[in-house]
C-alpha cells in the first residue's frame, strides 16, 4: 500500500517539473517577443545559453517593450510553484524537517 506521503511527493515532483516546463515556455515566449520589436540588424536575443544576467535582461527588455504584458509575471509564478514543488518533495522524502 502506497502511504500518503509518497502520493503528496509524487504529486509535488510532477507539479515541480511542470513549473520548469511552463516557465522555459514563457521564458521562450518573452525572447520571441523581444525579438519581434527588434529590427533584424539589432543584436537579437539567442534562444539558447541562459546565464542569471541573460534571464534579468529579458525580464527587464520585456517590461520596457511589454508594460502591460504579463508573461513575466506568469514566470514567476511558475518559479514560485517549482520552488514549493521542491519543497514539498524535500519534506515528503524526510530530506529536510
């Protein structure tokens, strides 16, 4: 018989890989986006290679091009809902508490 513990781990695990899946969705989203207002001899955003600087820069050139775009905000919702996914795993597994 499978304990409740494990079903809630299980659970937080797939919400967790989901929020990462959304979240590079919505990362990719604000690179097209950003890309699309740049002219084609601009310096473009590369899909590929993401550093901490990389990932501040396309928030913050989203919000100046979007100000009333919301997909920022949705990708931060995501990292909130991978950081308790984690969490909860963490917990579920007795790694932590």
């Amino acid at each position: 018989m499978i304990s409740g513990r494990v079903i809630t781990g299980i659970v937080a695990l797939c919400i967790a890989g989901t929020g990462v899946f959304v979240g590079n969705m919505l990362t990719m989203m604000m690179i097209g986006e950003i890309n699309r207002k740049r002219r084609e001899d601009d310096d473009l955003v590369s899909y590929f290679g993401f550093t901490p600087q990389k990932s501040r820069m396309i928030v913050r050139e989203y919000r100046r091009l979007y100000p009333d775009g919301k997909l920022h905000i949705y990708s931060y919702l995501m990292v909130v809902a991978v950081i308790a996914g984690m969490i909860t795993v963490a917990l579920c597994a007795r790694i932590i508490g």
